[in-house]
C-alpha cells in the first residue's frame, strides 16, 4: 500500500490496509478492494506465475 486507507477482502477476512503495508494471497481465492477509506489511494498489484524452466527443461521440451 502507497498512499491511502483501504479495506481489502481476500476470502471471507478483510484487512484494512495503510501506507506500507503488503499481503501475499493466493489469487485462486476471491479477492480485491472492498472499502475505501481515506484518498487518494494508491497501491501495486504483482501476479506471479509459478517458476521459469530451466535451460535443460526448455531444450529438452517436444517443439511443433
């Protein structure tokens, strides 16, 4: 969280958030702003997608 207040929902908790504060979720769970509390706000959102292959794996893998 940058810069404002927010509630922030993520499965049935909700957490309010200030300046500094961070969550580390699984995104397969419903999540997101529930509540805004104090403007402006101002917060990033990171997706992660598991790991990169590995050399080995990316030259051994089947090519179309």
């Amino acid at each position: 969280m940058l810069d404002g207040t927010m509630d922030y929902g993520y499965g049935g908790a909700v957490y309010e958030m200030h300046p500094g504060d961070t969550l580390q979720l699984d995104g397969e769970v419903p999540h997101g702003p529930v509540r805004i509390i104090t403007l402006p706000i101002q917060f990033l959102s990171v997706t992660a997608y598991g790991r990169l292959p590995t050399d080995s794996e990316t030259l051994s893998a089947p090519h179309p």
